[in-house]
C-alpha cells in the first residue's frame, strides 16, 4: 500500500476501529496489584507503558511527546477504560494512536520540505522521529488492531527513508525466508557492499521496535564495520505469521542459516542480542545452533520465573497481559488458563539449561535489581553459561538503564568482533 494511502487511512476519523485495550481482552478488569515501575514504564493511570526519556534517547522529541500525551490526558472523550487516559474510544484528538500519528505526520512532511530543499541530513532526523513516534502509535501492535498494522507499516517505511536519504548511513535489505512454512521479514542494515561484515542479529520483542536500536546500530555497530539484522518475536511485525509456541526460537535458528550463506556476513562472526522474551528466544536459539553464534548479549531476560511463578503472573499489567495472549492466540481475559501454558516457555521447564556450564558461548547480562529476572534465574544462567560477563545497575530509571545497558552490550561485541 502506497505510503499517502496509508496516511489517508490514519486521519480519516469517521472509520470506526476496536480500541486497542480491547482487542485481546474481552472482559478487562482493574488490576490493583500489577507492577507499576518506572524501569517497566507502566503506570495505574495509562494502559501502554509511558517511557518519556526512553523514546527520546531512541529518537524522538520531548515537546513532541508531551504535547501528545498531553491531548491524550486532558481529552473529554468517551472512554472505554474510563480510569485510564489511552482508552479513547473514537479515533480523532485524545485518541492514543491519532495524537503519536499527528506529530509522526507532522515530522513527515517537514521532511518531505527539507529533502526538496536538499537539506538531506535534517529530512534524515524528522524522518527517524516520525519512525520513532509511528512506532509509538502502533504500540503493543496486536494483531487485528488495525489502525496499529497501518502506524506500524509507516514506522518500517519512514524507518527506510533515513537511508534513502543518507545512504552513507547504510543500505537496507529485506531478508525473507520460510519459518514452519509461514513468511518471515527481517530487515538487514548493511554498512556497505564492498566487503564482509559481523552481523548482530537484534531480537526485537513485544515492548520494542526496530528504532529502538537504530542508535546503537550508528553510534557503535556501523562504526565497527557490522551489520545488524532486526528480527521481530512471533506474531509482530515481519514474524506477524507466527504464533507464540513452545519452540519459540525456531524463526532465529533458521534465520543464522540464511545470514550464514549471505554473501557479505562473516559466517564466523554472527552474534544476537535480545531482551525480556527475545531474551529467552536467545537462549534457545544458542542451545540449538551454538556453531553459529560468535556472542550473545540478554537485557533483562525472562528464564524461568516470570513464567512459572504465581506472584509474578498475577503482576502482570493488562496491556502486558493483552500483549502476550495476542501472540498465543488466547484472550487475556482468561488470564488462569494462561498461566498454565505460560509455563511451558520456561527455559527450565523446557531443560534447555544445563547445569555444568554446557554453553561456552561469550554472553553478557544486563540488568536491574529490580527487574523481573529473578536470583534464581540469575544462578540458572551462571551455571548455563561457562563465559558470562554480569553488568548489573542498582534501582536505575529506565532510560538510565537501557541506555547504560545498550553501550555496555555494544562494547562486549565490539571486542568480541575484534
């Protein structure tokens, strides 16, 4: 679909859509024991995590963002979840995905003038802001949430046009292959064509998009002559095809095969980087394919207990909730019968790690003391992994935590290229 076609279908109010905290929830109830942290950027007041400073840091504008948030908390507009502000029911002003597509457009079409003027570096920024905020509108991008797929699909093509317009910056490839007879997409960012390259597969997950890295790929990666390949979990974005199973991480061990035979990615030199769930889809990625895998970087990772214990489920925020039954194919209102297929994601349940350090891939772990991945958990993986490097940060916000988390994951690669 044309990018002005799908422009037209984002601002044409009079279409009637399902409000997002809805689509995967058919009875939605207040959750009063459910995190509320800033690490995690959820708040009893919005449904969708607000993380302010992390969205600037991966390319957006203060002022832009608050001045939407700020439509969206003081809109008088029918609610469907009248205690939190993002449940604007009618698409137009106050409505979470029309406010963060306005400032998006407005970035849009300030680069569309800088571009026609020649100023090709400033039609680069406002079109990585209006990825950034696309993204934003889009999320937690469930599926059947239409005016989502349609925020998400400008994100991808406005995410193009910072290369399109700075080709120095680098080349984008689409990377298609078969996963289980379904379609995958990925998108390659290539520092040229002229030579080999390590690659760093990023495993983008659920509370993430593919700007969130772009950051990381400029300032650390290119820089150090490697190529990165965004993957997207079951049931997102270019993996929208697949459902969330038990072998998560079969769309990774078939996508090391096809970058192994690229013809400008250093087979030898192929490492992953995930966090939260893609985290774990790492994991098992590397207990099935560890000849592939040159390093391996987990942010915050989910391992054992954020799927098996009660305590944690039941914190669980509803868009969280909504989120992760999306995937399955469940609806979050049956939260119960979810916990028990929950279970069957665990890295222990699974025996995917082992006790003797049987994994001797060079890993890094990223985390906070307050985040969900447990001291249990914490001891499975340091007995999993016979090299693993601890980067552990002490009640961080969460922009200081990612921030900190991304430059210290980026410098492990960067040796581990070397």
């Amino acid at each position: 679909m044309a990018e002005e076609n799908l422009s037209e279908l984002l601002f044409k109010p009079k279409f009637s859509y399902p409000e997002t905290s809805t689509v995967s929830n058919s009875s939605f109830e207040d959750l009063d024991n459910c995190y509320e942290s800033e690490l995690m950027g959820f708040s009893k007041y919005f449904y969708r995590p607000v993380t302010r400073f992390s969205w600037v840091l991966t390319g957006g504008n203060l002022l832009d963002i608050d001045e939407a948030l700020a439509n969206i908390c003081t809109s008088k507009a029918t609610r469907t979840r009248p205690k939190l502000f993002d449940t604007v029911n009618e698409y137009g002003p106050g409505h979470w995905n029309f406010e963060f597509n306005s400032i998006a457009q407005k970035r849009v079409n300030l680069a569309k003038e800088l571009s026609e003027k020649g100023d090709m570096v400033k039609a680069a920024h406002n079109y990585r802001m209006a990825s950034r905020y696309f993204a934003i509108a889009a999320h937690p991008n469930l599926k059947g949430d239409i005016l989502a797929d349609t925020s998400y699909a400008l994100c991808r093509t406005t995410f193009r046009k910072v290369f399109e317009c700075m080709p120095s910056l680098g080349i984008v490839e689409d990377v298609n292959y078969k996963c289980k007879d379904k379609s995958v997409n990925g998108l390659l960012l290539l520092p040229d064509r002229e030579s080999l390259h390590p690659l760093v597969i990023i495993v983008v997950n659920y509370e993430s998009y593919i700007t969130d890295y772009l950051h990381s790929y400029l300032n650390y990666l290119r820089p150090n002559n490697a190529a990165v390949l965004f993957l997207e979990m079951p049931g997102q974005g270019g993996s929208s095809a697949l459902n969330l199973e038990d072998h998560y991480s079969q769309f990774i061990e078939d996508a090391l095969d096809v970058m192994s035979e690229h013809k400008y990615i250093d087979s030898t030199c192929i490492s992953l980087l995930g966090s939260n769930i893609s985290g774990a889809a790492c994991i098992r990625a590397a207990r099935f394919k560890p000849e592939k895998i040159r390093a391996m970087a987990l942010i915050d990772p989910f391992v054992h207990s954020i799927f098996t214990e009660q305590k944690m489920l039941d914190a669980f925020p509803a868009c969280m909730r909504a989120s992760v039954c999306n995937r399955i194919g469940l609806d979050a209102a049956n939260w119960s019968f979810v916990n028990s297929l929950l279970k069957a994601l665990s890295l222990k349940v699974q025996a995917l790690l082992t006790p003797n350090g049987g994994c001797k891939i060079p890993t890094i772990l990223c985390m906070d003391n307050n985040t969900v991945v447990s001291k249990d958990d914490v001891m499975y993986l340091k007995n999993h992994f016979s090299d693993l490097k601890m980067h552990q940060q002490k009640n961080a916000s969460y922009s200081d935590f990612y921030s900190t988390a991304l430059n210290e994951v980026c410098e492990f690669l960067k040796e581990k290229f070397i």
